[in-house]
C-alpha cells in the first residue's frame, strides 16, 4: 500500500527535522500501516514520526523502562507538548 501524492505531500510537511535520530525500517500489518496512514491524515497535529515514537515510548515505560528521555517523550506525547 503507498500513499497517494497529496497524502505524501501532507506527511512530508509534517515532518520535522530531528536531532539524535536513528532510521528504522520494519514490516507492519497492512492493519497497522492502514490505521496509522489514516490516523496521520486526520490529525494535523501528528505526523508518522510522533505517532511511532509515542507508541515505542508508551511500550517502554509500561514495561518498566527508566531511562529519563524515554519518561520524557512519553509524558509529552501523554500531554500533547
């Protein structure tokens, strides 16, 4: 599944530049890829980038993560900052 041009146009002016990033590629569910596409398209406050990391970071400390940047990037995504 791909996104459409204008839906690429709309995530790419989403993003941000980022500093201490890594890239990551993995396979996702067509479920999973469907419902984060559409959930980016329909909140302009999110784009792909935010939506994976709040995700990652939510699974972390649940699971007992401590590390501070991760508590961080949770408790911003937690309080839309």
């Amino acid at each position: 599944m791909e996104f459409s041009v204008n839906e690429q146009n709309h995530l790419n002016n989403l993003s941000k530049s980022r500093t201490n990033a890594i890239s990551l590629e993995t396979e996702l569910s067509e479920s999973l890829y469907t419902n984060m596409k559409d959930f980016v398209l329909k909140n302009p406050r999110w784009d792909q980038y935010q939506l994976i990391n709040s995700a990652i970071a939510t699974f972390l400390v649940q699971n007992g993560c401590g590390d501070n940047a991760v508590t961080e990037i949770y408790l911003n995504q937690l309080f839309n900052t």
